[in-house]
C-alpha cells in the first residue's frame, strides 16, 4: 500500500516539475522573442540613421560639385590618377 502511494506521489511531483519546465521553457521563449525584437528595432534604427547621413552628406557633395564643377573634375581627375598608380604597383 505504501508502495502504491509512493509512486502516486513520486507522480505527481513529476507533473508538477513537467508544469514549471514547460513555464520556464515559454518564460524563456518570451524573453528571447523580446530580445530579438528589441535588436531588430535598433538595428532598423541605426540603418535609417545611416541611410538620413548618407543622403546628407550626397546633397553636400552635389552641391559643392555643382557649384564649381571644374575644380570637382580636377580633383576627381586627380584621385583617379593617384589611384591608377597604386594599383599599378
């Protein structure tokens, strides 16, 4: 007989830690679904804030190379020169 309620006993704990696992597992689950969510959110953060600099900074160049469009030749002539003899080597 007490072998009987042993094992109802020994059961019924095994339930109850099949219970918190399965609460720790969906805990966890939420925590990493959160985590992620969190990154993603500043990875799409940091990506719209480079894409608004990049923008900028494209703006400044077109303009400074539209106002003074021969001397933008020149230096572009130049650096394709430099850069001709570098790989040269």
């Amino acid at each position: 007989m007490a072998t009987a309620q042993n094992n109802q006993d020994l059961q019924e704990q095994l339930d109850t830690l099949r219970k918190d696992f399965a609460e720790v597992t969906k805990t966890l689950k939420e925590m990493t679904a959160a985590y992620a969510k969190d990154g993603q959110e500043r990875v799409k953060d940091a990506a719209n804030h480079a894409q608004e600099q990049v923008k900028e900074s494209f703006s400044k160049v077109q303009g400074e190379v539209e106002a003074h469009p021969y001397t933008s030749m020149a230096v572009a002539f130049g650096i394709g020169l430099i850069l001709g003899k570098i790989l040269d080597r």
